[in-house]
C-alpha cells in the first residue's frame, strides 16, 4: 500500500505530516511512503531527507493516488478533489468546525480520520496529537510574549541594584499552560495559575507555581476538559482573575474546549486595571478568543500601554520540533490500522480509539457527534 504525504497548503501552515524517522517505519511495515516534492522544506526537512529514509519524492496528484493520506491540517478545495472512492485521510482535520466538509468526505467515500477526537486514555497517549502539539505551543507563547515585554524575567542582582522579577500568570493548566508555567519557572519569573479542575491545583504546584482561584464541584468533563461555568461561578472566577491580574507582567491564556467557543475570561475592564508595558497573550484567539480585544495574528496595544497578543496557528513556527512529534503520533495511530501478520489494512471499528476518530466510511458519516438527525 501507499501512503501519501501532500505538502500542507494552508496559509502560514509549516508543519508536515511525516519526518525522516517515521518513513523508515512505515517501510518497515511493508508501507511505501509518497512524498510530495518541498512537503518538508517549512519545516527544515529537505527532500533528500526522505527519499535518503526510502520515501519516492512525487507531484501532488500522484500523491493524492495513494491508498492512504496523512495531513496535518484538513484539506483546501482544491485537495478535495482528489480524493476517491476507498482511500483513508488522517489528519487534524478540525470536524466541529468544518461539518460541510464532514458530509463531503462521506460523499467521497472515503475514510476520514480525525486525531483531535482521539479518546484521552492511557492508551492513546502516544498518539495524541492535542497534547503533544499544546506542549510545544505553551512553550512558545510564553517565550514570545517574554519576547515583547520590556523588562526582564528573572531578578537580577547587581553592583547597580536589583532588578525585581517578572509576575507571571497562566490561565489554564491543561498540557499548554503546565509548560508555560514551567517555562516562566525555568526563566526565573514568580508564576501564579488558575483552573477550575480538581487536578490542576496540585499540577500547578508541582512545577512551583501558585495556585489562584477556587475550584467548581464537579468542574471536569470525562474528557478531562473544564464544563462551561455557571454565571454564579463565571463571575466569582472573574473577580478573582480581575483582582489578581493588576499585579501581574505577563499573562498567558490557554483555555479552549474542542467543538465550542473559547470561554471569555478576561475582559477589557480588567485590561484597563493592568499595568502599563504589561503583556498579554491569548492562545485561544483562533477559537474566539479568552481576551476582549485578541485578534489572530496580530498584537494589539491599549490606551493603557498593554499588549494583547494574539496567537495564531503557533505551532506552526515552531515547524521542526512540532513535525517530530505530529509524524511520530499518526505513525502510532497508523499502527492500528494495519494487521500485522498480513501487512493489510484492518479498520476495526470495535477498537475506542479508531471508533472514536473515525468520522465517515462506506460512504456515510459515522461519528456519532456528526451523524445528520434523523
């Protein structure tokens, strides 16, 4: 079988959906990888790279021929059209957003596969796309909003004085924000977090952040993400978010649930109360947004001298570190799919991790959160 790897045509998109590493395994396991000429320049992988690993470097339709295709981000228009009858497509291919395109996969009839819906199990671990993307995300944000603030981060003794440390905030401790509280840690700065999950009190603190907030009975989803908050709750958290941000240099907002809009957190009122030359950074802007005033891709100053931040696709300039770990998660997640006495493909739908990314087959939407009503 072949298995196809497009360059990604999105804008600004840097990532590639395999790396040298992951075309030696697929060949290994009777795969024959077909890479897209330039697929991995954005991110430093140069096509000597793969065909030196045994991939055949290819155009895009040949490409798009293969029984099996891996993305990072969901196919372009003119993509869709080369998909046909049978084929498999994995990738983060963004469902809750995109439900037209759902419906378009099913008339292709192919088999799509969306990783952001993987189950967050034990056994999914090594194939979770969300978390091994959020990691490096967090780590980023935090260093770029370092890179905009005026100041410095760690106290700095010298014969001239001290120089106090930054006042770091994070809001959301998911896999995003732990790392943004141990990257602020590891740079010397006094970081504070908040979340509304039972489990995110002691995360915090284990890295040496302090924990600000209260949390919510029953504030979890199975899933492992936070439920939307009652207006009661909403405004307690709000107030204690709106005191404790006056103080604070950098704060870092990472708090998005699949398939809804990013929770409001911080308002412009609360912007207005911060310190001049303080930084504020919304990794969430793509999904709505937690600050008022946040704009994808863009840095935004008030009439107060604060700056908001807003993130888009962030990952993705971070494109080498990010692609070793994208590749090496669909190669996990491919591994389920193929039998390994025949070397052929198995789609066992009774498995929980490939019912539960498994969007259409057979020419019918089958995820249970997309299948049209009745």
């Amino acid at each position: 079988m072949k298995i196809g790897i497009p360059k990604e045509r999105r804008e600004g998109e840097r990532r590639v959906a395999a790396s040298p590493e992951t075309i030696k395994r697929y060949k290994a396991i009777g795969l024959e990888p077909v890479v897209e000429r330039g697929a991995g320049q954005g991110a430093a992988i140069p096509d000597d790279a793969f065909a030196a690993a045994g991939a055949i470097l290819a155009d895009t339709a040949a490409v798009w021929q293969s029984d099996i295709v891996l993305k990072v981000q969901r196919p372009i228009d003119e993509e869709m059209g080369f998909l046909r009858q049978g084929q498999i497509l994995i990738g983060a291919l963004d469902p809750y957003m995109n439900k037209d395109q759902v419906e378009a996969y099913a008339r292709a009839g192919i088999s799509a596969f969306a990783m952001e819906l993987l189950p967050r199990t034990t056994r999914a671990q090594a194939m979770d796309v969300l978390s091994s993307q959020a990691n490096l995300a967090g780590y980023k944000a935090l260093v770029d909003a370092m890179a905009e603030y005026p100041r410095v981060l760690p106290m700095m003794m010298t014969a001239a004085g001290t120089v106090t440390p930054a006042k770091v905030f994070i809001v959301g401790a998911g896999v995003a924000g732990l790392q943004a509280i141990a990257t602020a840690k590891r740079m010397g700065a006094v970081v504070t977090a908040t979340d509304v999950r039972p489990a995110a009190k002691e995360e915090i603190e284990s890295l040496g952040g302090k924990f600000v907030g209260f949390i919510p009975e029953g504030a979890a989803t199975k899933g492992g993400y936070a439920r939307p908050l009652t207006p009661e709750e909403q405004k307690k958290q709000q107030e204690i978010v709106a005191e404790h941000l006056r103080a604070q240099d950098i704060v870092v907002t990472t708090a998005q649930v699949p398939g809804r809009k990013a929770p409001r957190i911080i308002t412009a009122a609360m912007v207005a109360g911060m310190k001049p030359g303080s930084i504020l950074f919304d990794m969430a802007a793509e999904s709505g947004g937690n600050i008022e005033g946040a704009e994808p891709g863009k840095t935004v100053e008030t009439e107060n001298g604060v700056k908001i931040i807003g993130a888009k696709n962030l990952v993705s300039r971070i494109a080498p570190a990010a692609t070793v770990l994208y590749a090496k998660n669909l190669l996990n997640f491919l591994q389920l799919l193929i039998d390994p006495k025949t070397k052929e493909l198995k789609v066992d739908t009774q498995d929980e991790l490939i019912k539960g990314t498994l969007l259409t087959q057979s020419g019918s939407v089958v995820h249970d959160a997309f299948k049209p009503a009745a």
